[in-house]
C-alpha cells in the first residue's frame, strides 16, 4: 500500500528541508503557527506557557513609575492589561483589518470594545488606528507585533531544537477566509511585510481544512465530494471540495462556498454576555444599562465570564457565573443555562445551515461523503443538533480532523508546495475563483461613457496567471483610465498620461492598447503594466510583390495606482512601523531580561537564607562566612524593595554574582569532609608546597644554564647572541617577576607558619575551622598559579632554546659549504670571504625571524631570572 500523504511529504522534507516556512493560522481569537525547518520536528510551536494556541491580540500599557516607556504583553498575557486597563487592550482584531473607521465592522467593534480610542490612521488611508498609551498605532502594524512575536517564537523554538543561536525565519503562509476581499487582503501582506516576513500565499482556510484532511487519505480516479463546514470565532464558512487522485497525484478543487462573515462563537459570547448583563440589570434594576455598557472595565469582564460560561454550557447544562466587585462594588453571581441560551440564539439558527446550504447549491446532498467539521465553535452543541437535523443523520459529520490545528497544518502543506523550497508530494489544485474581477476603462474627457470588460470572471481558474486584455475602446494617443473592480466593488484606479513621445499623427496606422493583469495566489488582483502598440502608415500593395509587414511600435506605460477606499501602507509608513517595533522589540528584549534577572537575584537570595537557616549550616557552618552573607542578605533584599527597579541589568546581575559567590563559599567548606583540614592533609600541602617552589627554582636554574650554553656556541663563532634573543619570536602570556614573587610571598608565610604548627601542635589544635579553610584555599589558588606559571615558562624557554640552536645550526651548516667551497678556490683571498660570508649569516638570521613576525614578544628575557 502507498503511504499516507503526510508521512511520504515529510519523510521527504527531513531530507530536503533547505529553508524554512512558517504557517500562521491568525484567528478572530487565536493564533496558531506551525514551523518547517531543518532539523525541527514538525508540530505547532507552543507559546511561552506551552500551549498550542494563543490568544491573539495584545496589550500595551505605559510601563509602571516611567513616563512615556511603553510595554507589551501578548495573546493570554493580554488578559489581566484587558481588566486593568481596557482601553489597553487590543484583541479580536481581525474584523476590522482593510477596514474604514466608519465601517459597520469598526462600530460594531467599538460596541463590543467601548474603551479602545479607535481612530483614523494617518495619511487618509481609510485604514483604521488605536491611540493606546500616548501613541497611535495603524491596526496594520498590531498585527504586525502578534506576527513578530509568532516569528520570534518559531526563531526560538528552531534554535533550542537544533542547538543553534541565530535562526532567521522570512517565509509565512498566512491562512485567510476565501471572502476577504483586496483591502483586507493588502492589509494582512503590510502587517507581515512590517514583521519582517514574505508572505509566500495567503491561503485560503476551506483550501487549507481539505489538504489536511486529505493528507492522510487515499483517493482514486472517483471524486469524492466533502463539505467542510467550518465555524471559527468571527465567521462561518463552508467549502465544498472534490478530492481524487490521479496517476498519484493528489486533485483538489472547490465546488461550491458559502460564508456568514459575522456568525461565529463570538456571536455566542456576545449572547451569553447580553443575558448576563440582563440578568444583572433586573437584579439591580437603579443600574442604567448605557452607564454599565459604557464600563470598559466591568464589560471586558463580563465578556471573559461569558466566554468562560459557553465552553462549560458546550459540555454542561447549566453554569455557575460569579465576578466579585462587579459594578459600583456589587458582586455579582448568577446562573445560566444552556436552555437559555440556546433559546436566546434561537433567532439565528437559520444562519447556521445558510452557508452550507449555498456551498451545496444545486448539488445532490447524496453525492457528498462527509461533512468535516472545523473549527473551535462547532463544538457548540446547538450548532452540531442543527447540522444534523439539516442533513438528516449523524453518519455524514466527520470530526476526523483536528478542529482547531487543521488550518494551519493545512496551510503548511500548502505552502511548501508553493514555496519550491521542499520537494513535497505531487498535488494538483484547482481553484475556482469566488469573485468576479472587472475593470472599466475610460479616454480623458469620456469618463461619462466608460467601457468595461470581465479580466477573471467567477469561477475562473486563472489564479496564479496572468491576463492579457485589449482595451478596444482606447483608439487614440491619449490620457485614459483604468479602474479595477472586485464583485462590482471598485477598489483601485490608473490614471495614464497621454503616451510621452506620440501624437495623433505619428501612428497613422491605428494604435493598440493592451493590459497585463494578474490574479495572485493569494487572490491579490493587479494591474502589472500597460502597453500601447502605434502603427505607422501601412504601405499600399504593389503588384506582384508580397505586402511588406509594418513592425508597429510599443511604449511601455506607467502610473501611480489610486486607491478608491482602503489605501495600503506605502513604503514610507511602512518603514516607520518598522522601526517603531524594532525599538518596541528591543526595549521589551531588555525589560524581559531586567525582570529575569531581578527574579534570579531574588530567588537567590531566599534560597541563600533558606540555606543559612540550614541545621547543618548553622551547626557546622563558616561563622564570619555566614555573617557577611547575613549583612549581604539584609543589604540585598531592601535594595530589591527599594532600587532596583531602576538599576541596570548588570548591576542587578552583579549582585546576582555576589550572592552566588557567597553561597558556594559556604556550601564549600559545610561540604568538606573534617579529614580535609587535619594536621596531615596540611603537612601535605606544606610538602606540596615546598616541592613546587623547589621545582620552580630548579627550572630557573636550568633555564639559565641552557641559555649560558648557546650564548657560549654563539660567542665561539662571533656572532651576536643579544641580538638573536631579541628576534625569536614566542607567544607568553604576561608574567612579572613581582607577580611570581608575590605567590612564592603568600606561600613562604604559609610554610612559615606551618613550621610554628609543627614545633607547636596545640596551636594547630586551637586555630579555628574556618581560619583553616580559608588558609587552605588561599594556599591552594596560590600553588595552582605558580603551576601554572611554572608550566608557561616551560613552553616559552623549548620555544626559545629551540629557536635559537635551530640559528646556530642553519648558520653553521652554511659556513661549513662556505668552507667546502673555500677549499677548492684560491687560499689566497681566504680572509675577505670569511669576512663577507659572515655578514650574510648575520643577514640570514634577521630575514628567518622576520618570517616568523605572528607571533608577540616576549617580555620575559633569561637574564631576569
Ligand atoms: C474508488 O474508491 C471508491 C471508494 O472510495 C470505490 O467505491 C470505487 O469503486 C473506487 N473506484 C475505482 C475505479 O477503484
Ligand atoms: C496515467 O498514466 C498513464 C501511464 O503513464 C497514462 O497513460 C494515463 O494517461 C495517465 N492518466 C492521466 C489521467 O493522466
Ligand atoms: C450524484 O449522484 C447521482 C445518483 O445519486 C448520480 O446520478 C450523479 O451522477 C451524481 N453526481 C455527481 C456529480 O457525482
Ligand atoms: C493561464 O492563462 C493562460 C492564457 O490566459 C491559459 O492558457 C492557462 O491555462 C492558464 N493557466 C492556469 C494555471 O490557469
Ligand atoms: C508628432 O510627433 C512627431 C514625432 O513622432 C513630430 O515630428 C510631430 O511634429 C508631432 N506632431 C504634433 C502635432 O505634435
Ligand atoms: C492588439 O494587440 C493584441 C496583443 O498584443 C493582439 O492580440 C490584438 O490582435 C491586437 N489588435 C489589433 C486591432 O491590432
Ligand atoms: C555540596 O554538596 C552537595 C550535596 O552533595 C552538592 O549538591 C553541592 O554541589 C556541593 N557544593 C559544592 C559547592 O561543592
Ligand atoms: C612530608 O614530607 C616529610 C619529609 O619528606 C615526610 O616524612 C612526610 O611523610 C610527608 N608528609 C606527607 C603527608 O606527605
């Protein structure tokens, strides 16, 4: 048997991952995000606290005792902001993307969220803004944060997985419902474009639901029909979809669509809010209910008890809803039941099958196999009772897929399939497009009388291609515009200026307008270019002679698109987003990091004092050791209290440091057996330490003789020893002989010190455990330095010594050919060539040290020693 869809793409991946792709599924009320890279195993990327979504959305506040410094806290870390501080809070963004602040969206958005300061975005771009803590940021750009914090998350979670430090995440497949239309579209590319990413599609959820669903299936040449009927938190949608396979390729194709933009669990919430705040206001019936609306505090809580009570209400009857302090101090407690609230919804129950039933059209229900079920809200079981009442039997629904994960996974497949950076599975889409793409087009001065012509008409698979178009009514050499039109809704405009160059009388042979339109993967309908073709005059036919073919002449035209609503980011507004979150970004890196290490300090410091009050501590512990760390304790924890909120990071981490350092200091010598400090684990060391000055001073002596020996060689043979020492190149660390001494010092005090001990072994008896300890570990630190000095030296004095007998030897070797030489050639002028010979040594000398320059000098000279 073949195997399944999922398990071949991904075998496949593990070996020709070469990029990465990142799927953002980015809901009314979640996000989900998936990573495929290299070396990362393939799951969705959970957030900070480990789940596999997060809200979406975030909150900016004014960060606490500073003026102007803002922070943002993303997705659940949102929630507490929202009760704080509702007009912080910045969630269900999604319905009002590439939208105007006058839109039904935009009101019904501030009906739901009264606090928000909703505002125009600059530049008239019909794109809505929110002032939040002094600043006015596009919508555009807050999705732009959730996007960032999503690719940041995945950067990281690629990191850990591979062991490496710096991953950088650039591609993303955005899932979108098939009825977004160009402005929210154009929206969604801006806001990942300012987070840093290419958006390789936008994918549509219905195409996305049906890849995963058919990715662990098998198929034959038999189209099998599916309904996907999907209910998220903002909108519904259903997708018929054909699945078949053909030659082991893998057909996708949409047959049918359906959508409410506005139907979704959001609609539950809000339903089981507006019996709540009923319930409330004819409990305390002197509450007016504009002034309770109106409370952003007491609604944002409202809205989190009601969403808490619909997901109890999806698998219980009733619920038990209680917010302490709710309004003007009154507690609130009730009940609701899920009889009241599916009697309340019972107005809308028509919505739920209207969808599905336009996907369905007039195809025959019996043909479909299954209806799939995606989606977080259609666990609601008001809405599965009434798919099943509609369909007439439970056997058609299908919960095979993951209701919640199946759109991102989905998209993934997708996106690596387009990418072209994975070999994945053949598969073959074929995309009907839901709208209708028009243009009407126009000459200067006939804008009364435009033309028009369908470019991508409904239906059309011409997705992902482009579209030549004449534009037949244009005959002349003059301005004309084009506007472009989505469903009847015009969206954009080109005003072209009369071709530079042409006039009427330079194409006697007529001209002809031609236009390249494009309709993206991600259903983004543009005009690429424009061109206009001019014929000369025709030449008349001469008898008998073929009619010579006249080459017309093409000009490429351009023009500044208008935007006749929604109006995307242009570079420059772009780019100030951009920077505006690179600052964002970067401050909150360091916040995180200042409070990270303030935690570490504190938690340092309880565990310090936790361990002083250790039994064995305070029995056997470092008396003075434990006072210091006792004063450091006290010092240390007012400051936490007091200061260090506006101390830097490395001051806090200093401190973090001396703690530590301290409680190692302790754990050490509580740590260290008895045995370790009796009399003859010391006379060890005296013995160790008198050994390793002797060796030290054996080595000196050594070292001096040797270099006595070749500054000898050198005299014999008259050459100059002080001048090759200086020009053999060695590599040593820096070491006085003040430094040396000053451990030979602290070493002889102690073998000093040691031999009272010796004459007097009651006095070794009454020093004190600690004073011991620390004699130890001086002692020890000092003998480890000298080893280490001892064991440099070494190294230096073989470089040196070899250094300069491998001089001696080459220039010996040379004087003896010389004589060789010498001896057969005249005896007469014998002393001027041992005179000439011996300046050419001396030359060899310095050219052989040059050619070692790399290395640095040494500051040691034998003679110091
Ligand atoms: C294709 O598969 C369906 C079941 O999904 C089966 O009923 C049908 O006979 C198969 N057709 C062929 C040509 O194998
Ligand atoms: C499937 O492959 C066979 C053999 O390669 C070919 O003859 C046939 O036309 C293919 N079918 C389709 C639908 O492409
Ligand atoms: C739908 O099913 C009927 C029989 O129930 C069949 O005649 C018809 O061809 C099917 N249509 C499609 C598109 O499969
Ligand atoms: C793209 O357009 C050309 C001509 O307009 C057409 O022949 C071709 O089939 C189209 N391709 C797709 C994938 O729709
Ligand atoms: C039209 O353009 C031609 C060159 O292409 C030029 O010679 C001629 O003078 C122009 N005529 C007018 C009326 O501007
Ligand atoms: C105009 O140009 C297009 C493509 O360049 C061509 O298909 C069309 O036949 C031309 N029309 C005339 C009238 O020359
Ligand atoms: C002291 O001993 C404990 C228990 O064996 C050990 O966990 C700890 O690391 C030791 N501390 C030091 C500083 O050696
Ligand atoms: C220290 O050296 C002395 C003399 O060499 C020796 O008698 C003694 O056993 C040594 N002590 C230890 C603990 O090594």
């Amino acid at each position: 048997m073949r195997p399944a869809f999922v398990l071949s793409v991904f075998s496949f991946l593990l070996l020709h991952v070469l990029g990465a792709l990142l799927s953002i599924d980015y809901g009314q009320e979640f996000t989900k995000a998936v990573l495929v890279a290299p070396g990362v195993p393939f799951d969705i990327i959970l957030t900070a606290d480990t789940k596999r979504k997060d809200m979406s959305g975030l909150a900016i506040t004014t960060v606490p005792g500073s003026k102007d410094e803002v922070q943002r806290n993303f997705g659940s870390h949102a929630l507490s902001s929202c009760v704080r501080n509702p007009s912080s809070c910045l969630l269900h963004l999604k319905s009002i993307i590439g939208k105007s602040v006058g839109s039904t969206e935009a009101v019904k958005y501030l009906s739901t969220h009264p606090s928000v300061d909703l505002v125009e975005s600059k530049n008239s771009r019909n794109s809505i803004a929110f002032k939040v803590a002094g600043t006015t940021y596009p919508v555009e750009e807050l999705l732009a944060m959730t996007f960032e914090e999503t690719k940041a998350r995945a950067e990281q979670h690629w990191d850990i997985s591979t062991g490496s430090k710096s991953s950088l995440v650039t591609d993303v497949v955005i899932t979108v419902p098939s009825f977004f239309t160009q402005s929210q579209r154009l929206a969604i590319k801006d806001a990942a474009e300012i987070a840093g990413l290419n958006v390789v599609a936008l994918v549509d959820d219905g195409l996305a639901v049906a890849l995963n669903y058919a990715s662990t299936r098998e198929f034959n040449e038999t189209k099998q029909y599916h309904l996907i009927y999907d209910m998220g938190a903002g909108s519904t949608k259903a997708t018929l979809v054909s699945l078949s396979s053909i030659n082991g390729t893998l057909q996708v194709e949409n047959e049918g669509y359906g959508y409410d933009e506005t139907l979704g669990g959001h609609l539950f919430t809000e339903s089981i809010k507006d019996i709540l705040e009923a319930k409330f206001l004819s409990e305390h019936k002197n509450v007016k209910m504009s002034k309770l609306s109106s409370n952003g505090r007491a609604m944002n809580r409202l809205w989190q008890a009601a969403d808490k009570a619909k997901l109890v209400l999806s698998a219980n009857s009733e619920t038990k809803v209680s917010i302490e302090s709710f309004y003007d101090d009154i507690d609130f407690k009730t009940v609701v039941t899920r009889e009241e609230f599916e009697e309340y919804i019972g107005s809308n129950i028509h919505r739920f099958t209207k969808p599905l039933i336009d996907a369905i059209g007039d195809f025959d229900l019996k043909n479909i196999s299954s209806v799939i079920l995606a989606g977080g809200s259609t666990r609601v079981p008001i809405v599965q009772k009434h798919l099943v009442t509609y369909l007439g039997s439970e056997d058609m629904i299908s919960k095979n897929v993951n209701a919640d994960e199946a759109h991102v996974l989905g998209a993934t497949l997708r996106g690596l399939a387009l990418s072209g950076m994975f070999r994945t599975k053949q598969m073959n889409i074929i995309e009907h497009s839901l709208s209708s793409y028009e243009i009407k087009y126009f000459e200067e001065g006939n804008q009364k009388k435009p033309s028009q012509d369908v470019v991508v008409p409904k239906g059309s698979t011409s997705i992902n291609n482009r579209t030549a178009i004449e534009l037949k009514d244009l005959k002349s050499i003059k301005g004309f515009e084009v506007e472009l039109f989505e469903d009847g809704q015009s969206f954009k405009s080109f005003s072209f200026q009369s071709p530079k160059g042409l006039n009427e009388s330079s194409c006697p042979g007529g001209v002809n307008y031609s236009a390249n339109f494009e309709l993206s993967e991600s259903r983004i309908f543009d005009l690429k270019s424009v061109s206009v073709l001019c014929y000369p005059e025709p030449k008349e036919p001469v008898k008998g002679e073929e009619v010579e073919e006249v080459k017309p002449k093409r000009t490429v035209l351009n023009a500044k698109p208008k935007y006749t609503f929604y109006r995307p980011m242009g570079t420059a507004t772009k780019q100030t987003s951009i920077n505006r979150l690179r600052d964002l970004t970067k401050h909150d890196k360091e916040r995180q990091l200042h409070e990270e290490t303030i935690n570490k300090l504190e938690a340092s410091l309880y565990d310090l004092r936790a361990y002083l009050e250790d039994e064995e501590v305070v029995a056997n512990g470092p008396p003075s050791l434990i006072s210091a760390a006792q004063a450091l304790l006290t010092e240390y924890l007012d400051w936490l209290d007091y200061d260090a909120s506006s101390a830097t990071t490395k001051e806090v981490q200093e401190k973090y440091d001396e703690v530590r350092v301290h409680r190692i200091k302790i754990e050490t010598y509580v740590n260290l057996s008895d045995t370790l400090l009796d009399f003859g684990e010391f006379e060890r060391l005296y013995n160790t330490s008198t050994e390793t000055i002797y060796n030290l001073q054996d080595f000196v002596i050594t070292m001096r003789e040797d270099a006595l020996d070749i500054q000898t060689k050198y005299e014999e043979n008259n050459l100059d020893f002080e001048e090759a020492n200086k020009k053999v190149k060695v590599t040593v660390p820096q070491i006085s002989d003040s430094d040396i001494n000053s451990h030979i010092e602290k070493i002889n005090e102690f073998l000093e010190l040691f031999e009272t001990f010796k004459n007097d072994r009651a006095q070794f008896g009454s020093t004190s455990k600690e004073l011991l300890y620390n004699l130890r570990e001086t002692i020890l630190d000092e003998l480890k330095e000298l080893k280490s000095i001892h064991s440099s030296l070494k190294s230096v004095h073989h470089t040196r010594i070899q250094g300069l007998k491998d001089r001696l030897n080459k220039y010996l070797k040379r004087k003896e050919k010389e004589e060789k030489k010498l001896a057969s050639s005249a005896i007469s002028s014998a002393s001027q060539a041992t005179a000439s010979e011996e300046e050419t040594a001396t030359e060899s000398i310095s050219a052989t040290s040059e050619t070692s320059a790399t290395t640095t000098h040494s500051d040691i000279k034998h003679d110091e020693l």
